[in-house]
C-alpha cells in the first residue's frame, strides 16, 4: 500500500500516517493540492489529510475535498504533543529564536511567552526540525515532533510543551476507488457534500428531516462555491450508516431541497471519539 501525505518526513501528517499503515510506503508530498491530484490519478493510492484541529478549528482543506470528491475511507485523531528541539548540548538559556508552524506556535503560546523567545513562522513544523539541524547554531530552535526529533537528529530540550493538553487532529483517509463498510451495529459517520436550491429559507428547510428521523449531525460547514458570496456548498457530517433506515429517510427528504448532491464516504467512526 503506498499512501501520501503534505510536508516532509516527520510532519503530523507522517506520523499519523505511521499509526494508520504502520507497514506502507509513506510518500511526501509539497502540497495538499498534489496528494489529491495524485490520489484522482491512481486508485491505488490513498491520502491522509488533516482536516479539523480540536483547538484552533478547521485546517482550510474544504475546497479540495469539494474539488476532487475523493473517497472517505476513514477518519483518526491524532495526540498532538509539541516539543521542544534543538541541536546537541543546547540549553533553553541559550535559546533566542523558535521556528514553527502558525498553528504550533499559537497552540505554544504560554509556554513561548514565559520564555521570551522570539516566534519565526515556517511553512510546517518538521520543514522547522530540518532548518534548525541546518543551522546549527544553539539560539535557534523549532516546534515540531518526536519524530522530527529522530529524523533530524536533534535533542528535545523540553516535552509537551502545549497550551492545552489533550489537543488532536482529525485525519482523514481518502481515495478515488469507491468503498463502503457493510451496516452492522457498529458505530459509523456519513460524510456527505450538498449544495442547496436557491429559495428563501432553504437550510432550514432542508435539515428539519434530520430532526424528525432522530438523526445527529456532528459537522456542518459551509463553503463559497467557486468566484461567488452568494452560492454556498455544505460540508455535513452524520451520525450513522447511510442504510441505517432513519439516516436514509433524512437524505432522501434532504436531497428535495437540493441542487448537488454527493455521499463523501461512509465509514466506521474513530473510537477517539468515546473518549
């Protein structure tokens, strides 16, 4: 099995491809952009995406997954667990600079503040691993992971360093091939896109069937379709499998009111989730 993922080795994205396909080829990718469109090319490739962070929200990936419409095959909650890495022998007294992602930096916060170092924002977090190792100077240091740690051969001068423990990101595991898990008593998520009639009132009317039938809703998002503020695609989330009689009813009576209508997967829910 060969699957990608966006950054460079010892990304979040890398590691979260580890704990899913601990045994596949793990192949990095510049950009979302191209591992959906290598994905839409091959069937024989799947994608790991992050899609939503628990603390600072929705990762920006909406518009490719309206784009491509790949496949959902499952989700995974990857911890996130920042740490502190530098070159050999350095001390957080020697530490001036740190480097990392936005988000890293943001959900770091605290722990930044207290240390009075000065944020420097790269494209990602192990891109931050990989200049610190370059540079090789001890009054830098980057945010990144473990494993970053272990790829780039630097020290971790201090773990978890989060504002917040218990942070995670919702993974999503997509291709081109269609596949869907037989209904069982299993706990499932449908994942559909909509975009509705233009008509007054139309989203209101469009979701009383899930209320009727009993149906939770876990995600609602919407999204400007392409050079408009007026036309919108909805991104939605179900509780439930799509042949679960009440779910069905609640799409077919959705599918009334609309003008695009696509099932994004349907697939066994992560048992992160009970936690």
């Amino acid at each position: 099995m060969k699957i990608l993922y966006q950054g460079i080795p010892g990304a979040y994205s890398h590691l979260a491809a580890l704990e899913v396909y601990p045994d596949a080829e793990v192949i990095p990718c510049k950009t979302f952009d191209e591992c959906f469109e290598k994905a839409k090319q091959n069937d024989e490739l799947k994608i790991i995406i992050p899609e939503s962070n628990r603390i600072t929200g929705s990762i920006g990936i909406e518009y490719l997954i309206f784009k491509y419409r790949l496949n959902i095959y499952a989700e995974h909650f990857l911890k996130i667990e920042h740490n502190l890495l530098a070159i050999s022998g350095t001390k957080i007294k020697d530490i001036k600079n740190i480097f990392s992602h936005a988000q890293a930096l943001s959900q770091c916060s605290n722990f930044i503040k207290k240390n009075n170092f000065i944020e420097n924002v790269h494209a990602d977090t192990a891109g931050s691993a990989e200049l610190i190792s370059m540079k090789k100077s001890k009054d830098s240091a980057a945010i990144a992971s473990k494993l970053s740690a272990e790829i780039y051969k630097l020290d971790i001068i201090s773990k978890n360093i989060e504002n917040e423990k218990g942070n995670s990101t919702r993974f999503l595991i997509m291709g081109n091939s269609l596949k869907q898990p037989d209904f069982n008593d299993r706990k499932f998520i449908t994942s559909i896109l909509f975009k509705l009639k233009s008509k007054p009132a139309a989203l209101y009317q469009s979701l009383g069937g899930f209320a009727i039938n009993g149906v939770n809703m876990t995600k609602l998002q919407s999204y400007p379709e392409k050079n408009s503020f007026s036309s919108y695609f909805f991104l939605c989330d179900l509780d439930g499998h799509i042949e679960d009689p009440k779910v069905k009813k609640s799409l077919e009576e959705l599918g009334l009111h609309c003008q695009d209508f696509h099932v994004l997967g349907v697939f066994e829910a992560d048992k992160y989730r009970d936690k």
